[in-house]
C-alpha cells in the first residue's frame, strides 16, 4: 500500500487555491486536519482532497474564509467595543479593560483580571507594533471567564505601551477565550489583519462599533 502524500503548509494552500493562513485558521477551527511537525505543519493530501469535495460552492478560497470570519465574530460584537479608552498610562489601560470586561460580564472579578493582566506585561509587552496590543493572561483560565471574548479598547491619543516598534498604541484587543485553540485561532486572525497601519487609521475614524466590526472582516484578495 502506498503511503499517503504529505503536503506543507504551502503546498496544501496552493492545492486548495487559498492563502496558507486561511489554511491554519480552517485547521484551528477543527474543519481540516493538520498536524505540527515542530513549527512546520504536514497535511495528507487524501484528507485536504476530501475536505475540497465537500465544499459545495466553486470558490473554496470564499467559503474558507466565511467560515473563519463567522468563527471571529462568534467572539466579539458591538458592545465589546470601547471607543473612548480613558486611560494615560499602560497600567490604567489594563484596569480599564478589566473594568470593561466585567461590564459586559465576560469575568466576574474585576482586581483577578488585572492581576494576570499586568504580570504578563511586567514579563515582555503585548504591543505587536503598528499601534495594536493584544492583551490576554499569560495561561487559559477556563473557569474564570464567563464565556469567550474579544474585547477592543481605542484610545485616540495613544499611550506608551513599551511596543516592539516603541510606537504609542492606539487599539487594546483584549483576548479572553476559554482554549489554547480558541486564542491561537483569534490571535492569528487579528494577526492578519494589522500586519500594514491602514486599518488601524480607518478604526480610528469610525463613527460607531458598526463600521469598527465591519473593518475588522477579513476580505478575499
């Protein structure tokens, strides 16, 4: 019996007519098979044949990413936005994203979120560059979040966040998710979408969380 064909990452993307991410999202969300090689991910070309077949719409590159989309959004809408961050220093915009988050009754306790919070930030700054953090604990902790989320805070002036490029930060995504899946999926889909500043501006002139939510929509090339 012959052994089954193993495709890389890009392989597999090329097969299927879609970008390698889109690809690690689908394997993210449990809709395809991938398996991780150290930080090479391998895929059986039977199983990504499979997967093509039973897409029932011509561009599978269109339904990938509606499915990666929708699995976002299942995470975030328009009341986890906080257009009017109030904070001037980088320890202010972790209690008032905690605060929000107990708002909007993501977690129960306002001072626990902080806590985790600011000790990740005391190891190495969660500023990626462009203007962008991604906020989250250091670890999962399942059972003291509510449910899963993704909160955004926007601060206008921007505030000195220690960022990898030392650039003021203007967009706080908070990522509260109850598994290690849940978050890899949500941080590489927001990944993509701030790898240039242009989106970051757009947000930032938005006139309600509407358009925000709409701007945050990965789009087909």
């Amino acid at each position: 019996m012959a052994k089954d064909e193993i495709l890389t990452l890009n392989e597999a993307a090329k097969f299927l007519n879609m970008s390698p991410e889109t690809l690690v999202n689908l394997v993210s969300q449990n809709e395809l098979k991938g398996i991780k090689v150290g930080n090479q991910w391998r895929f059986i070309k039977d199983d990504i044949e499979l997967w093509k077949d039973t897409q029932d719409k011509p561009n599978v590159e269109k339904i990938a990413l509606e499915n990666v989309v929708s699995r976002f959004f299942s995470f975030m809408n328009s009341d986890f936005i906080l257009k009017g961050l109030n904070a001037k220093h980088r320890f202010e915009v972790l209690a008032a994203m905690s605060q929000f988050a107990k708002v909007n009754s993501v977690c129960t306790k306002q001072s626990w979120l902080f806590d985790m919070l600011s000790k990740r930030e005391r190891l190495i700054s969660t500023g990626v560059g462009n203007g962008v953090a991604f906020l989250h604990p250091r670890i999962i902790h399942s059972d003291k979040i509510n449910f899963s989320a993704v909160l955004l805070g926007i601060s206008q002036d921007g505030i000195d966040f220690r960022s990898l490029d030392r650039s003021p930060v203007n967009l706080f995504f908070l990522l509260l998710l109850k598994t290690e899946q849940q978050h890899l999926f949500a941080l590489s889909y927001l990944s993509q979408l701030f790898r240039e500043d242009h989106l970051k501006q757009q947000i930032m002139k938005a006139s309600d969380n509407k358009t925000i939510l709409d701007l945050l929509k990965l789009q087909v090339d």
